[in-house]
C-alpha cells in the first residue's frame, strides 16, 4: 500500500473514490459539504431519502456524483456530532476501510483526517488512520495453498490535509502510523505461525533480521550460557522439549551513550502444554500464541527502528516450549533463580513467570531506566479483565500514570491492579523462597507479585496481555497488541526529553 498526504478540493479529486463524512441527524461535514455544492445538492438530495442517517460505521457508496472528478464517492457514518471522539473516528476509517476493500476502487483519498477531535492534532489523526487501515488490510495467508480471500484492488491511499501548516505534521503522523502498523504486523505475523514453525530459534533469526535492518546490537545467548549465568528458573521451564531455549537481546542505541535504557521483557513459550500439569485438550492450539510478549517486543523494536528514536531501547526474548517428558520439571521441584532465589514449583503451567524472572535478573545488567515486561500470563487477568484492556502492575505510580496514558493515546488501553504486599503472603513457601502459584484467588495478582520479588533495583511495570493478544472464534488469530501502547509509551519519553 502506498500512501501520501495532500491538500485540495474534494469534488476537483481526479481519485477513484473520495471518502468523506456524515454525522447523524444527516448533518454534512466540511468536505461533504463541497461536494454538495458542487453536485447541485445531490448529497442533500441523497440524505434526505433516509438512504444514509449518519450513524456510526454506516457507510454509502455513491457512483459518478454529478459536478465530482472522482469515480465514486464514499459517505462514512460518524455519529452525533458532539459525542465525536478517538473510538468514533478509528471506527469511522475502520468502516471506510470495509467498504473501499469492497470495491474495484485502485486509489482513494480520504478526508476523515481533517475531522477535528478534542485534543487530537493532526498529526495524531494521520498516524491512527495510517494504523487502522494497515490492521484492515491485514491477511495471514501465507501457509495456504491457495488463499480464499481475493487480494484488494486497492493500492495508493491519500489523506487529505486542509492547509500548508498541517503538512509537516500530517507527514510525521504518516511516518510515525507507518513503523506502528508495521510493527504490529511483524507481531501478528509472528503470533499467527504454528509452533512447529515458529521455534526460539525461529525468533532468534527475527531478531537478527531486525538487528541487520536497523543497525541494532543483537546476541543470542544458548543453554550452555544460561547454564554458566545460572538461570535455573528458566532451563527448568525447557527441560521436556526437543527445542534448545533462546534468551535474545536486542540493543538500539539510539540516545546518548551513557542514557540508561528502557528494557522490554518478552515472554516468548512458542508453544505451553502445561508441562506435566498438563492442560485441557480444547483449544490448546491457541498455545501457540504464548509467546505474543516477545513478539510485541520484536514488533515494538521495529518501529523504532523505522522511526529511527532517539532513545536507548533494549529488548529481552527468554524464549522456549513447555512440554511433558521424562525430563520435564515436576511439580514440587525445587529450582534456583539466577538471582538466588529458590522456587517450589507447584504447577509447571504457570511457567511464564519462570522464564520472566531470570530475565529480569538478567536486566539489571543494562542499569535500566524501566524495565517493562509484557506476558500472556494468567487466565485470571482474563477472567477480571476480558478481552478489552491489559492488566497492568508496577512498583513505581509516576511509570503506571504514564503507562496508563500512552494505553489512552494509542487507544491500546490498560487498567491498574493492585501489586500490594498482603498478597505475597499467598506465595509462601515451607521448601523454598517462594512458591511459583499463590492458588486461584487473585491469580493475576500473585503472578505479579511473583515477578516484583525480582525487580528491587530499577522502575518495573507488567502487562498481562493473556486477554489482548489474540482473538478466539471466527476471528481467530493474533492482535498485534500491545505494540501501540508500547511505542506510544517510547515517543512520548522522546518528547518529554
């Protein structure tokens, strides 16, 4: 897909389709208005058969609208006027996107971009449209002999900008919306392959592809160097699989040399059993997007090297399967962290916090700034959560305060649990440090507070993304989130420099 920025008249488009919007009450935005003009009234004329009422997601392909250079026109219902905001207008390219996929249209322009939303500039209004219409056109068909879905005519879009001024702007949002979608899609990709196909070593050779394209530092460490480093926790979770465990580092040294970083922690189980705690047969093939964590970090490392920032960003993969065998770990081993501490394992299916947390022992080595760790940890955080928003936790409130906004700005949104002491009584342990499960009151809760008995020594938060990260049904596959809040989060660090 290409895409440009432009200003002009709407009904002097020589496009294959103009895209502009309605509010309800059939009330004509600005560029709506040109073209009615234009047209002798024939919007007015169309709206006022009730053939288009404005509501949300509406849409009404128009063709050879007399007085227009433009093939088609596309009217995009917006809702009330006054209620007008982020959700209603991604909604509104998101439909806009429905529609023009549906037609033959080769090239659209579209004039949604020049909506004005409180707060929002313009540039903000380009890079979530930019993003929008790359998740709509998204397809994982790559492992089908022959795809059933017809590939889009379209190819070129353009998004509109009412003045010189709002160019600069609009070009920068394109830029910034660009490296955010790709990210995304890089994540997706990466969620969606099967685990037969998608191995740590598979992520290792992504995260050097990324390295090379971006000029990043990346090291692969192997067993024998988390042996050396002793990270029992992790090597425990890998010992049933045929599969050698990855722990990847990628290193964008994009500030100055002695900046503290901002450290991503992934988890990356490219496929969970269970382990000997095995789980339920049904639906177990969604296993294989346990490791959507360290793909959100893969894809959040390459928008930021597409955007070039200007911020030191390490990312940290501890990657493997859990699988059952005669080597898998039990449940009522005992494993030593490579911080020291001991753990009881009392069910091998709560294995992500085991990888976890000898990477984030592994962190302190980058004297980070913040250290962030995205998971599809917990069923529980489903089950408190849903499918809507991430659980977040952290040990520092300024981090969750700017953590919480950026989920607002990128509209990839999280909410606030509790990370307080009470719970840690639930992890107590007559044989070890710790036990790795609290039981199933505040599953989610504990999990994290499992993970903050390893993040004394920098400002830590965690995003438990087991009810964002994929989709089940119909729509089945992976989301690509948190990506958005991850390099919002990123830029506005840039910007408050």
């Amino acid at each position: 897909m290409e895409f440009s920025i432009k200003g002009g008249s709407p009904e002097k488009q020589r496009s294959a389709c103009v895209v502009v919007g309605v509010f309800e009450s059939r009330k004509l935005t600005g560029p709506a208005k040109a073209i009615d003009q234009a047209s002798g009234g024939y919007l007015t004329e169309i709206l006022r058969r009730g053939d288009m009422e404005g509501k949300s997601g509406n849409t009404l392909l128009l063709q050879k609208v007399p007085g227009t250079a433009a093939d088609r026109v596309l009217l995009v219902g917006l809702g009330k006027e006054r209620e007008f905001n982020d959700k209603l207008y991604r909604d509104a390219v998101r439909a806009a996107m429905r529609s023009l996929l549906d037609t033959g249209a080769a090239d659209a322009t579209v004039y949604l971009p020049e909506l004005p939303i409180k707060k929002r500039g313009i540039g903000w209004r380009i890079a979530h449209a930019t993003t929008v219409v790359l998740d709509s056109m998204y397809r994982f068909d790559r492992l089908k002999s022959k795809s059933d879905a017809p590939r889009p005519s379209l190819k070129k879009l353009v998004f509109t900008v009412a003045n010189r001024a709002d160019a600069t702007a609009g070009e920068e949002g394109l830029r910034r919306g660009l490296a955010v979608g790709h990210g995304v899609g890089l994540a997706r990709d990466l969620g969606n392959l099967p685990a037969n196909l998608c191995t740590p070593a598979y992520l290792a050779d992504q995260a050097r592809e990324i390295a090379k394209a971006y000029s990043f530092k990346c090291q692969v460490l192997e067993q024998s160097d988390m042996e050396q480093l002793g990270m029992g926790s992790l090597l425990c979770v890998t010992r049933g699989s045929a599969q050698p465990p990855k722990l990847i580092v990628l290193q964008h040294q994009g500030g100055k040399k002695n900046d503290k970083p901002v450290v991503l922690v992934g988890k990356g189980i490219t496929f969970d059993t269970g382990g000997i705690s095995l789980k339920p047969a049904a639906e177990m093939d969604e296993m294989k997007f346990d490791m959507c964590g360290a793909a959100s970090v893969l894809g959040s490392l390459k928008a930021v090297g597409e955007m070039q920032l200007p911020l030191n960003v390490v990312g940290i993969v501890p990657t493997c399967e859990n699988m059952p065998g005669g080597t898998a770990t039990k449940p009522g081993d005992v494993v030593t962290s490579m911080s020291g501490q001991t753990i009881e394992i009392l069910n091998t299916d709560a294995e992500g916090r085991l990888i976890l947390c000898d990477a984030l022992t592994y962190a302190e080595r980058f004297e980070p700034d913040i250290v962030l760790d995205i998971a599809t940890l917990t069923g529980a955080c489903v089950i408190a959560l849903g499918h809507v928003c991430h659980g977040l936790y952290a040990n520092d409130e300024s981090l969750a305060r700017d953590l919480l906004g950026a989920g607002n700005d990128a509209h990839d949104r999280a909410w606030q649990m509790p990370l307080w002491d009470d719970y840690q009584e639930q992890l107590k342990s007559n044989f070890a440090d710790m036990a790795n499960v609290g039981g199933r009151p505040a599953g989610s809760v504990t999990a994290a507070c499992f993970l903050s008995r390893f993040t004394k020594k920098y400002r830590w938060a965690h995003l438990d993304i087991a009810g964002t990260a994929w989709k089940s049904g119909k729509e089945k596959g992976a989301t690509g989130r948190p990506v958005p809040l991850l390099t919002e989060f990123l830029l506005q660090r840039v910007a408050a420099r």
